[in-house]
C-alpha cells in the first residue's frame, strides 16, 4: 500500500520594508518614527528619524529585527 503525503505549503515571508516606508524603533524607551531611505541589503536599512529627542533628525543604519512598520 502506498501512502502520500502532502507537505503543507510554507506561508510566504513577511513583506520587507522598502523606501519610503514609515517604521517604529523597537524597544525604545519613546516612541520613534522614521522614514527609511536606503535599503541596504542584508536585513540593514537607514532610516531618517522624525520624532524622539535622541533620534529626530538623525540617520542611522538599523536592522530589520530593531524596527518595524507602523500601523
């Protein structure tokens, strides 16, 4: 007797964050928000920061496990 098995189909990532996309930093003592403006490949992005006293226009390289979108 024969048996298949059907391999259940992997979800499809979640979408990476592009130029232009506003982002929150996480684990951060305040809120702050920024815009990326370079994606640098390798989960690395710079991001111009809007808000926050220590970030607000400032840019800084993070990575993708340091901010996430906003919603």
């Amino acid at each position: 007797m024969e048996v298949l098995l059907m391999a259940k189909p992997k979800p499809p990532p979640p979408p990476q964050p592009r130029a232009g996309d506003v982002v929150v930093l996480r684990q951060s003592q305040e809120y702050v928000e920024g815009e990326i403006i370079t994606v640098l490949g390798g989960g690395r992005y710079r991001v111009k920061w809007e808000t926050g006293v220590d970030h607000r226009d400032r840019i800084t390289t993070v990575t993708a496990d340091e901010i996430r979108k906003k919603l």
